[in-house]
C-alpha cells in the first residue's frame, strides 16, 4: 500500500450522492454502493486504489460508554493538540469500536479484575479476546471508576479505514464509489457497527461531508499494456476494484480478455453488481465468469473450488501472459494462493517448490497481485 | 396480404427440434434466465420463464437481476398418479422449489420458483417416477384432460387409458427432451423426425380433453380437441368428437373471443388416435402462423367453415364420423367428500384452495397429503378444478385417510357451497401476463361474495365462480356463472351468465370495475336473484330469463355486442 504523506492534512471534504443496500434484505451482508461527490482538480484516483475515510463513532454508543462510567461528557480533556470535549474526543477523536490488547492489559490492572489479568497474561488468548470486543464490552463486564483524563489516556487514536475504490474516474469523473459491508454484530448482550462502516452505512446524511483520501496501491494495478489478459479473482467486497477496472479499460477502449472469479453467499441475494458484469459481458469486455455461492447448496463453495475445477484454463490464461489479482478477506487469499500451488502441481506437473518459485516469479514480474483484508 | 410469418415460428424452425441453445442457456452461470429464443422453446419441454414481479423494480435498484425462477408443469394425462409418485413428487417440491405445489385447472402438478440449476434435477427427478414434462407447455397438444370418475371405476380406467394413447400418440418424438435432461444419447443433426408436428411444431397450444357424462367437470367445451365418452351399461361405445373450443381473448380486441367447441360427430374407440392426429395435422396445415392472437384451431374452423374443417379431418382420418350421440351434462364441479365405486372401493375428493399445495403456520396439506400418500395404496387424481381424490382406498382404510385429511384442513365440509366451485388462475407474482391478482385475491373476494350470499338468503346456492388475472383464460373464466377477468391492477372485467354445466359462454356484463363495484353489482344481482328465481334455477340461468345477461349464442358475431 502506498503512503499517504499526512493523512490528516490530504484529507478532501466529500458528500455523500447515494447510498444504496445492493444486497437484497435477506441477505446475510448488508453492503452499500456508495457514491461520493469529489472534485477531480483535487482529488483524483486510479483503479486498484482504495479510498481512506474518517469516520465519527455512533452518537449512541458515546452515551452509552458514558453512562457506563458515569462520566460526564461535557468534561473538558486535552488531546495534544488542544482541549476539546470527553464526548467530542470520543466521537471524533478515539478508537471505540476496535479493542487493542494493550487497552485490555491497562484496564485489567484499573478494574483489578484478575481473571482478566490472567487471561492478558496469555498473548493469544489476549488477541482472541481483544477481537470479538469494543472497549464498551470491556468495561461493561469489569466495572472500574475512573476520570476524563484517564479514560482518553488509555484508547487510541481513531484511525482512518480503507475502502477499495469501486469506480474509474474515466467513466465517474467526479465521483467516487464504494462497496461497503457494514460490519453489525451482536454480541455480550449488545448491537455492535463496526466505526467505520456503520458511519457510512447508517449515519452519514446526504450532503454531510465525509473526510477521505486516495490511499495509492500500486501493488494493485491493472497491466501497462490493454491487451494483457486479467482474471479478477475476489469474494464478497473484493469485487469492488474490478468494477473500477472494467469500467477504465472500457474507456480506454482496451482489448484485452477479462475473467471474473467471483465469491459469495446467495445468488439472488448478494450477487453484487450482477448488472454491471452482465452489461459488461454484453459488451464483450466480460469473456468468462466463474461464481461459487457459499450458501446456496448443502455443500459450500468458495472461489478456490471454482479455480481448481478450471485449473487447465486458469493455466492457458496463465500461458497467454495473464496477470492474476486477489481482494477481499485474508483467509480467502490464502485458500486461493493454495489452490493456485495445487492447480501448478496437478495441471502443470510442478512439485511444491516449483510450484512456489512460479508464483514467486509471477509475483516479481507483477503479474499476480493481493489486496487482502481481514 | 402476406404478413410475415410469427417471430416464435423463426425461434422453432431455428431450433433443431427444441434443442434451441438450451444446453449453453443452463450453462450460464451470470443470468438466472435463459437466452430469449430458449425461453420460447423452454415451454416445449414443459418450463416457463417467470420472475417475481413485485421485486422487479427494487432488484434493479440493487444492481440485480429480476428474480428469475421456472415454473414446470408435469404432463399427467387425466391427472392419475400413484401415492409413491406422489411422494416424489412432493420431495421434489420441498426439495428443489419453493416448497409448495400447485395443482393446475389441467389435471397435473406445477413447481414454481426453480432455479435455472435445479431444473435438471426436477426433471430428473420426476422422471424416476416416470412422470415427464414435455409438451407442458408449448405449441403442442398440452396435458389430456380425463374425467376422473371414481364412481364408474371401469369405464374410467378405459376411458383414463384412452387419455393416456392419445396423449403418447400426440407427443413431440425429438430426442432433444432425453439429450437435454436426462443425459441421453445425442442423437446426429438430421436423424430426428417429428412425422405428426414437422419441425415448426404446431401454431399455438392445443388442448385436449375426455368427458364421461353427465360430468363436464373438464369443460370439455373449452378445449381445441374434445372427446366424449358414450357408454352404454359400464361399456364404452365410442366418442362423440368436438373440436374448436378455447377460452383466451384479447382486451379491446374484437376479433377474438371465447369458443365454445363443435361437434364433428360420433366415432369408435378404434378410430380416436387417427381422429386425434388428423385434427392436430390439419391446424398444424392450416392454423394461422403469422398472427399468435389468432393461432389457436376455433379460428381456423372459423375461418375455413366447421364442414369444410371436418371434411378435412374425415379426409385425413380416412373415415367418416357418424351422428354424434345425444349426451346430458349436469355439472362443471367437483363431488366432494366420500363417494362409493361400483367396485365397493371409496374415493375421497379433497378440497384445496387454488389448488395450492403449501404448509403455513397451523395449516398443512402439503404435509397432509404426504401423511395420506403413505398409508394409500389406491390412486390420486387431480381434479380439473384444482382439487385432488383420493381414490381406491378400501371401507377399513377409510377411517384413517379421512382422520388425517380433517386434521390437516383437507375437506370440503366447512367451505360453502360458492367457494367449493371457485376456480382462480395464479396470476400475480409470477405470471408474466397477469392484469391483476387471481390467486392472492381470490379467498378475500369469495368472503366478500359469501356475505353478500347471507344476506340475500343464498348461503347453500351452489354457483360456479371463477377469476383469471388477464383475458388469456388459464382458469376457464368464460364458461363460469359469474367470473372477475382482469383488466388492470385492482380492477376486473365483470362476467356473467355461464349455466354451470359448461355449455354456455358468459358476456361481459360490466367493464373495469373495482372491488366496491363489484360487490355492490353482485349485491343487486344477488338481490334480484333471490326475489325471482325459481325452484332449483342457477343464478347464470335466471340472469338469462330475466334478460340481465343476453346468451352468447355464436360467439364470433354476438359475442361483443
Ligand atoms: C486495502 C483494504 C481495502 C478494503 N476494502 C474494503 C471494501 O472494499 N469494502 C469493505 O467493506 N471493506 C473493505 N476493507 C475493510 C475495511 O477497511 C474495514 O476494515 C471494515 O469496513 C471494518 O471497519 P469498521 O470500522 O466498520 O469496523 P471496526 O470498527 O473496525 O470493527 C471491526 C472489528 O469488529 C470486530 N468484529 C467484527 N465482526 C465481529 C463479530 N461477528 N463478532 C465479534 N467481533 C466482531 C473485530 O474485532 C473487527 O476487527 C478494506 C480494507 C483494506 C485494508
Ligand atoms: N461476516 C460479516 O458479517 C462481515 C460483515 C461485514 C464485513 N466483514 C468483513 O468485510 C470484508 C468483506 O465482507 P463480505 O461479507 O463482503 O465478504 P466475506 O465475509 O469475505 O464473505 C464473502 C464470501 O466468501 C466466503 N468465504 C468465507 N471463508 C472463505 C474462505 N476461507 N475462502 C474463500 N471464501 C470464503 C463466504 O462464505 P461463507 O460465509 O458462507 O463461509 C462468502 O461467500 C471481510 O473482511 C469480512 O471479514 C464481515
Ligand atoms: S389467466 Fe392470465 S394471469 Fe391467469 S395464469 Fe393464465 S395467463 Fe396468467
């Protein structure tokens, strides 16, 4: 991922044209198409990119954690920079909705709470816990006194999220689209949004201005040359950069062959973008398709199982100098990065390592590409 | 003059015997749908294209696709199936559609809701049971009605046989339905014949029915083909053939109507399959194939003259029909609840609802039957009018089949003798051609009709009420005493006047008239109808007398006046 030089001083005031739920109200994920408004003498972007967003934590969940400490948000508390407000430092300023293991260790000792203590004794244990909790879980369950000044001591910075860029700017000039799965959870006897993702998904108003910035990812970028073939492999939000490729090289007018390899639950109720690539294909930009719906039959498929069943032609695209590109979820990626070992070894006859290095050299010659995610 | 042949002929003379490019339509995974041209010839091998209309709009705003699902329709000549074919059947529902069954106005079964990659399954599936699907749809001759008398138990297995030749004798022969689903053989380009249909098939559907006096519970009338059985002691003397009947028209479109069927006369069981085939060829010859809205064979006797028509079919037959024989009909329903055979076995019509077979909370026929299928060993015979008989079933299984169809609201008994004989088509959601509600709407409507019916003393009066979503007629709405055809959302087309026997054709009485309409015309009428009839009249009877309703008497001149 390439560095944004300040984040916070790059950052451009979008607003918020659409935010549309493209799965369906069955369905197990609720992902939003988001579009923003940008000005492109400012802000501009290429496909592959991801969007940095900032974000303010639920109004909901600041009152909640205050009441829970019963702290009064109108305390003033000084962050660096100047004083502002408890509530404004926790909706604006502070990491509420992702746990940090050091945030567990310190408020085992500030609740002396020792079975916590003792599990933060344990590094993995530590993670596990510090990962399906927002800090609110943690006090809620080990209740401790505590001040203003204490409390924005022990949380962290709220930090921007990203978002893989879903658009070209050749077709969008001065927009921006998302793809937004909003992260909502029930757990320890409450609702949980994720910070971000709920922001954009529930909160944000029309016109209300979003901070956000192009985090370039030239890891992640489409061939120099038109003509190369691309298989776009991604589950879930991992579609979202191949929207943005698809519509650049439409644009461009580029003739080379594309492949989708798409992943997810239900194919009547998260196809995302089904549209989109059947416009695509009707235009003849779209020259193979292969789906696995997780959840539509008793037995799951995933992507992976779709590569391996296709091994010989994944391997003839290969041949045709093919670049290969994986988004979405880490666990994904990795089960795709064994499969793609497994189709070198069965299909190509290579052993392990040969199957290892040949990935090692697609890699170099950046033709095998990874935006992960977890 | 020469208009250029249909579109839809183009589609099956391009598809090499109905193998159109089904097998890459199945293929794609990025559609739920087929290829437009598939989805013609689709129907052929007894599956419709369909999508759910209330989520057309909001899916596109998704970025979806409309929610594609098939409809397939069995073909079960005479609607007769054994309880394990049954209990297939049932499986499959559960299975691989949305769960329910829905018993059709044409004696078989229909799944909605399959997806494109279940259809091989369900068709494999039936097919283990040795139920197929081809020419459930399509421009062929479409499942063969059968009365499905339990009482007269022999004659009925030689009359249902019958049934069963000329619907073997009228079956597409391409290879195209074994190839496609059943993993069969392929067969090389040029080898397959089709010697009854030639390769454009025939011009439209064709329809085919036998009576067995004194019911006409198959509305033999209303079907292109018409058989009716005369017996004489328990044995069958041979048929009186009827051709030309149908019911769909076309809003605002003068040149079409109802038809009620003609008779070509008298003949011996011998000559039923060269009779069937000769007036199948000669609309195949002579049907109109440029223009679908006049496809259908009452226009072509229309057109060439019913003796010109019938020389023909006499000429092809290589036989002459004799008189057709008298014959009396005295009903167009069903008989529900327990009735005795001559062979001393019982047979128990059910009675379910639109012929919708789906478990809710509290409510379940769909598991009802499967309970019954398992105990059964006689037969079920889905009736025309969407019910279903229990049939066979000997005096000491009697007790526990009627036990389990109480218990899971399969009898008639509590339903007034209106709603016994009501008969709705599907309609909204799925039906692509659907003006309005049928199905949904029906049940809220009859409770509105079965108040009127209190309060004008008519609670017990049996009439034969019926409602279609559009003209098209799927639910024979032109042979019934009173039907609501619809015209657009909320609003119907008022009919009145059939005779329930089904041997007279109603007439649009009021156009476009919402519910409060209706009902108020419906609450006259019914008024009117109280004060005037006489002992044992029918309200579409006294319609008649009393001159509200003129009686459709040729349908092609005085049907829009
Ligand atoms: C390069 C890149 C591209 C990305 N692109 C996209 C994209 O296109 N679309 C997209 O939606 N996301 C994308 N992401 C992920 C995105 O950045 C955020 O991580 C995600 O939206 C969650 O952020 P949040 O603030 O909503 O949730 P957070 O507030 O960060 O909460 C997430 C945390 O909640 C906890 N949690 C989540 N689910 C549960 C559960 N069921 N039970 C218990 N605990 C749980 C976990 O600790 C998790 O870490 C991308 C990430 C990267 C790095
Ligand atoms: N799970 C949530 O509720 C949720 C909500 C919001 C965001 N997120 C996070 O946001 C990102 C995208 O979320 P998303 O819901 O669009 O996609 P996702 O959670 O990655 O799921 C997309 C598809 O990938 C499948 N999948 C699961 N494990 C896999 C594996 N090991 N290999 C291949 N495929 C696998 C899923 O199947 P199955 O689910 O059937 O196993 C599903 O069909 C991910 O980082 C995800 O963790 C998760
Ligand atoms: S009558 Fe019309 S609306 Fe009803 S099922 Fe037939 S075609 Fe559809």
């Amino acid at each position: 991922m390439g560095k944004p030089l300040d984040l916070k001083h790059s950052c451009y005031p979008a607003t918020l044209l659409e935010n549309r739920r493209i799965t369906t109200p069955d369905a197990i994920a609720d992902v939003r198409h988001l579009a923003l408004s940008i000005d492109p003498k400012v802000l501009s972007y290429r496909p592959g990119d991801a969007l940095g967003v900032w974000f303010h934590n639920d109004p909901a969940l600041v009152e909640a954690l205050l009441a829970e400490l019963s702290l009064d948000g109108a305390a003033p508390v000084s962050l660096g920079d100047g004083e502002l407000s408890l509530r404004q430092a926790l909706s604006e300023r502070l990491e509420l909705t992702q746990l940090h293991p050091t945030g567990v260790r310190a408020w085992a000792d500030l609740a002396r709470a020792d079975d916590l203590s003792e599990l933060a004794a344990d590094a993995a244990r530590l993670r596990a816990y510090a990962g399906e909790r927002q800090f609110i879980d943690l006090v809620a369950a080990h209740p401790a006194r505590i001040d203003a000044g204490t409390l924005v001591g022990l949380l962290r910075p709220l930090q921007p999220r990203l978002y893989s860029i879903a658009s070209s700017q050749a077709e969008f000039e001065d927009e921006v689209h998302l793809t937004v799965s909003v992260v909502s959870y029930q757990a320890h006897g409450r609702d949980h949004l994720g910070g971000a993702s709920g922001f954009l998904g529930a909160r944000v108003g029309d016109r209300d201005p979003v901070r956000v910035y192009v985090a370039e990812n030239e890891g992640f970028r489409l061939p120099e040359d038109g003509a190369t073939p691309v298989i776009l492999i991604g589950a879930g939000t991992g579609v979202a950069p191949y929207r943005a490729f698809l519509q650049a090289r439409a644009a461009n007018g580029d003739a080379g062959r594309h492949w989708l390899v798409f992943g997810n639950r239900h194919f009547h109720r998260d196809f995302l973008y089904q549209l989109d690539w059947q416009a695509q294909r009707k235009a003849g930009r779209l020259h193979r398709v292969s789906l696995a719906f997780s959840r539509d039959d008793a037995e799951k498929r995933y992507v992976q199982h779709r590569l391996r069943e296709e091994g010989r032609e994944l391997l003839r695209w290969l041949e045709d100098g093919a670049h290969l590109y994986v988004c979405g979820a880490t666990a994904m990626g990795q089960a795709v990065h064994r499969a793609l070992l497994e189709i070198l070894a069965g299909e190509a006859g290579l052993d392990p390592d040969a199957a290892e290095d040949y990935l090692d050299n697609l890699r170099r010659a950046a033709r095998y590409h990874r935006d992960l995610y977890a | 003059m020469s208009a250029p042949l249909h579109e839809n002929e183009r589609i099956k003379l391009a598809s090499h015997y109905l193998r159109g490019t089904l097998a890459q339509s199945l293929a794609d995974e990025l559609t739920g749908a087929l290829n437009p041209d598939d989805a013609q010839i689709s129907k052929f091998h007894g599956f419709y294209q369909q999508d759910h209309r209330d989520l057309r709009q909001e899916r596109r705003e998704r970025y979806l696709e409309p929610y594609f699902g098939f409809m397939l329709r069995a073909r079960l000549p005479g609607g007769v199936c054994t309880p394990a074919q049954w209990l297939a059947i049932d499986g499959i529902g559960r299975e691989l559609t949305s769960g329910s069954l829905r018993l059709t106005t044409r004696q078989s079964f229909q799944y909605h809701g399959i997806l494109k990659r279940h259809i091989k399954p369900v068709i494999q599936g039936i097919n283990r049971v040795m139920i197929d699907s081809l020419g459930g749809c399509g421009d062929v001759n479409r499942n063969v009605l059968c009365n499905p008398n339990p009482v007269e138990s022999a004659l009925h297995r030689e009359v249902h046989e019958w049934a069963k030749r000329i619907s073997e004798c009228l079956l597409p022969r391409t290879r195209a339905y074994h190839e496609l689903w059943l993993d069969g053989e392929q067969v090389g380009g040029g080898e397959d014949v089709e010697p009854l249909y030639g390769e454009s098939y025939l011009p439209r559907k064709f329809k085919t029915a036998v009576a067995v006096p004194p019911h006409n519970d198959v509305d033999v009338y209303a079907n292109d083909l018409g058989f009716v059985a005369i017996a004489e002691e328990g044995r069958l003397e041979g048929f009186n053939v009827l051709a030309g009947g149908g019911m769909g028209a076309t809003h605002g479109d003068k040149s079409t109507f109802p038809r009620l069927a003609d008779p070509l006369g008298f003949i011996e069981p011998h000559q039923t399959l060269a009779v069937a085939e000769a007036v199948v060829s000669t609309q195949r010859d002579l049907g109109d194939r440029r223009d679908r809205v006049h496809a259908r064979l009452k226009y072509t006797i229309e057109r060439i003259g019913l003796d010109a028509f019938r020389a023909e079919v006499e000429r092809r037959a290589g036989l002459r029909f004799a008189p057709s024989r008298p014959v009396r009909f005295t009903d167009q329903g069903d008989r529900y609840g327990w009735v005795k055979g001559r062979d001393d076995h019982w047979h128990l019509t059910l009675y379910i609802e639109s012929g919708r077979l789906i478990d809710g909370p509290g409510h379940g026929p769909m598991t009802g039957l499967r309970e019954i299928a398992r105990i059964h060993q006689g037969d079920f015979r889905i009736t025309p009018n969407q019910n279903l008989i229990v049939a066979g079933v000997p005096e000491a299984r009697k007790a526990g089949i009627e036990r389990l169809a109480r218990a899971h609201g399969l009898l008639a008994e509590e339903r007034s003798a209106l709603r016994r004989n009501g008969l709705a088509c599907v309609a909204l959601p799925t039906c692509p051609l659907a003006m309005a509600e049928a199905e949904r709407y029906f049940p809220d409507f009859m409770d509105q009709v079965e108040r009127l019916a209190h309060r004008h003393g008519l609670a017990d009066q049996e009439m034969v009420i019926r409602m279609t979503g559009c003209p098209n007629g799927c639910a024979r709405p032109y042979l019934a005493e009173l039907a609501l055809v619809g015209k657009g959302p909320g609003h119907y087309n008022l009919m009145l006047g059939g005779d329930g026997i089904g041997k007279r054709l109603n007439r649009l009485y009021r156009e476009n008239l919402d519910e409060t309409a209706i009902l108020a015309e419906i609450d006259s009428l019914f008024g009117r109808f109280a004060a005037n009839r006489q002992p044992g009249e029918r309200f579409g009877d006294y319609l008649i007398r009393d001159g509200l309703v003129r009686a459709v008497v040729n349908p092609a001149e005085d049907y829009h006046d």
